[in-house]
C-alpha cells in the first residue's frame, strides 16, 4: 500500500518509506503527523483507509482496502463529509468535480453515499475515528 500517493504527507516529518511500511504493516495510512508521532495532541485520533466501499447497513458501511488486510466497518451519519467525484454525486451540472489529489470535491448525502456503495465499485478514502467508529470524511478517488 502506497501511502504517499493517496494522502498529502507535506509537512510530515516522518519518511515516505515509514508511511508507506505502516500502511503495508496495518492496512491503513496513517494520519498525517507533523510531530512525527513525539507526543501531539491528536496522534493516533483518526484512522485513514482507502479501498472499495460497501454497504452493509443503513448508516453502516465497510471499506475493503486496496491490496487486502481487513475490511473496515464504519458508521456514517449527517456529520459525515461526503465528498464525491463523479459516482457518488458529482456537480449540479453532472461535472466529474476532483481535487489536486484526485479525490471528489463534491458536497454528497448519506443517501447518495449508501446508494454508491451498493455497488461495490467505488472506490474512497475514509477519515474515521477509530474510538467511535464514526467516519469524519468520506471521499471519492475518481477513476478516468
């Protein structure tokens, strides 16, 4: 799992090479730190994965991440930031609207969101918090 190309890792003083061990060691990225892990307020508060969205229940969903490890259940509510590319939701005007990073710039609802992953071809980066289980930001890596 190549971290450093899904996440923006600026200012992080860890190296590409860590990041990236740590993805391939748990399944996940990890957030970006700018403490390299020495002690910051909010280290280890949010849990990044990136990989296909399912669905599994209404508010429920699961991320299966890219290149294997264990899917990740996740609960989604209005707090969510749903943010999509083209699948998801895209622009009123049907625009495929994407980022720098590639992933969706588009404000989505929960309904849009469960409706995508019914299909089990989208593919996301999921922000959460790994205490409540609860995702923070949702967003859509758009495929050309």
């Amino acid at each position: 799992m190549s971290c450093t190309n899904q996440i923006d890792y600026a200012g992080d003083s860890r190296s590409n090479a860590e990041i990236n061990a740590i993805g391939e060691q748990t399944g996940y990225c990890p957030p970006v730190s700018g403490s390299g892990g020495s002690g910051a307020a909010h280290t280890g508060d949010h849990r990044t994965a990136v990989g296909t969205l399912e669905y599994l229940a209404p508010g429920k969903l699961i991320v299966k991440p890219q290149g294997g490890g264990m899917d990740q259940a996740f609960l989604v509510s209005d707090a969510t930031r749903i943010l999509g590319a083209a699948a998801i939701c895209s622009a009123t005007d049907g625009r495929v609207t994407v980022g720098n990073d590639g992933y969706g710039t588009s404000k989505c609802t929960v309904d849009q969101l469960e409706k995508a992953a019914k299909t089990s071809s989208v593919t996301v980066r999921v922000t959460m918090d790994p205490k409540s289980g609860g995702a923070e930001t949702v967003e859509e890596k758009y495929h050309q």
